[in-house]
C-alpha cells in the first residue's frame, strides 16, 4: 500500500485522517480500524505490469509524447524507411516499391497547406541550430513555443522565416539559463547576427517575454572547460564577477566580454596564465574588449597589475 495522507477526507467509523490508497485494489483504507473508505477507484494505469525499462518498452501500445518541436506535434503517422516487415524481414521489391509511393504521400499530407510547410520548415531549422549549438531538448521546446507565438500575432510579415527561428532559439536559451552568444548563434544560422539582434528585439518587445539580462557567471564554467582550467580559476573568476558588478561596473558592458576578462584576470592570480589572444578566441570577442574590461575589473578591486 501506498501512504498518501488524505487532508481533506476522514473515517467515517472512526474520524481518523491516516487513510491510505492501494494502488493495485483501487481501494481508500483507514489505517487505524481497517475500513474501506472507498472501493473501485479508476486505476488510470496501463492493466500490465512491467519491472524494468525494457519489459515497459516492450508492453507499451502508445507512441511518443507529443511535442512542440514538429509542426503536427507529433501526432502523425511516420512510415519507416527500413523496408522489413514487423518481424524484420526484407519486404519483396513489389512491396517496396509500394511502401516508397506510401511513404512520399505520406510525407506530402503531413502538411495540408504553405503556413504548415513553412512551420515544419521553421521548427526543422531550430532542431538543426540547436543540435549544433549542444543546447538541452528543453530550450527547443521552449524555442518552438515563442515561434509559434510570433506566427499566431502575425509576427513573420516582412521577415524571414529564418531570422524569427533563430531569434527564438536566442531567447530560448536565455530563459531557460542556458545563454549563447549573438556569435555563436549566427554562426550556426544562415542569417547576418545583425538581423538575429533586430529581430529578437522585436519579438520579445511585441510578445513582451521579459528577458533579464544575462549573468556574466553563466558563461564562466563553459569558457573555462574549453580553456582546460581549473576549478580554482572558475571560482576566482565568478568572485572578480560579483565583486566588480557590485560596484556598478557591469551596467552596459557585454556579458560575454565581462566574463572573459573575469576569466583572463583570473588565470593571471591562479598562476595558470592564458593568453588575452586565447580567452578572446573562446568568449568570441576581441582583445581589446578583454583588456578593457580587465583594467577595469583590477582596479575596482584594489589589484595592481
């Protein structure tokens, strides 16, 4: 039995509140004079049992979750490219010939119409960036959630589909806490970062998604992994970071160029040097911008360089 307190309900023999459920009767029981409270609840469970991940898969007669990330949220059929039967043997060439004509107007009738075809093609661009980008299946979902809110207010007009994709997949990881760079998400788009920066602008202005700005902290881990340092430089970094952004030096400065001088100005009081050149190449901005910031940061906090 399963000990779920029942606030609201009581025994009715005995006005004890210690009820529990047995999952495998469908019965509410008193715990403290044995009645049934209550009998033939609904199990909404499957009739089977399974005892591992494998016998689950096995036994389960229902498909995937449906998803935001297809454009029929997964809900259609999907017809193997294998050509075996449900045995898995090699079908006869006249059935495959079948199975390709099936398997092409198949593919044709998932999408009845242009916006349905442009949608697809959308969602298809924002799984393509976000796999090279290495980002969780949370932030597509949550990417493909803000693009087809821009197509429900009509937001697309006059701009390219994939401008509005990409600009969702930034402000994707930005609510989710997993922030990008505009460089590194033109880099995996076939858009100039210029448009990507306009049209975020727009988007999260006309569906007034309330974006913070981002935590130069949330970038320390990920440049410090490609730059092979230490947990000691990562933590140094994130001090230098809440020190000097209590002193207000973090108003209007790049978060990425931030964090990077952090890091640099780190290394140097670690003794596990790197060069201005090789912290620039990773945070994707420039020397100069690095040393800026550094000057800045060092002297807030009473270093002499």
């Amino acid at each position: 039995m399963d000990d779920e307190n029942e606030g609201v309900r009581r025994c009715p023999e005995c006005d004890s509140d210690n009820l529990a459920k047995s999952t495998d009767r469908g019965e509410l029981v008193c715990e403290d004079c044995g009645l049934v409270v209550e009998e033939e609840n609904i199990d909404p469970g499957p009739e089977w049992r399974a005892f591992n991940h494998a016998e689950r898969q096995q036994k389960s007669r229902v498909g995937a979750p449906t998803t935001q990330t297809m454009h029929d949220k997964g809900l259609t059929t999907t017809i193997d490219w294998k050509d075996k039967d449900a045995y898995g043997r090699s079908i006869s060439s006249k059935k495959r010939s079948q199975m390709h004509r099936l398997r092409k107007w198949q593919e044709r009738i998932r999408t009845k119409d242009a916006g349905e075809r442009n949608l697809q093609f959308a969602l298809s661009e924002i799984d393509r960036m976000a796999s090279a980008l290495g980002v969780p299946r949370s932030v597509r979902e949550v990417a493909s959630v803000i693009y087809r809110r821009s197509l429900a207010d009509d937001l697309i007009r006059g701009r390219s589909i994939e401008g509005v994709a990409t600009s969702a997949l930034y402000a994707a990881c930005r609510k989710e806490g997993i922030p990008r760079s505009l460089e590194e998400i033109s880099e995996v788009s076939r858009v100039e970062r210029k448009e990507i920066g306009r049209t975020y602008r727009y988007v999260s202005q006309e569906l007034a998604l309330e974006m913070r700005p981002v935590d130069p902290k949330k970038y320390v881990p990920r440049f410090c992994s490609e730059l092979t340092l230490s947990e000691e430089v990562q933590a140094k970094a994130n001090d230098i970071i809440e020190t000097t952004a209590e002193e207000g030096l973090l108003s209007g400065k790049s978060p990425t160029g931030y964090a990077a001088a952090a890091i640099y100005a780190a290394s140097l009081l670690c003794n596990e040097k790197k060069t201005q050149r090789e912290v620039a190449d990773v945070a994707q901005v420039t020397e100069v911008t690095i040393r800026n910031r550094y000057q800045e940061q060092i002297e807030a906090m009473g270093i002499h360089s």
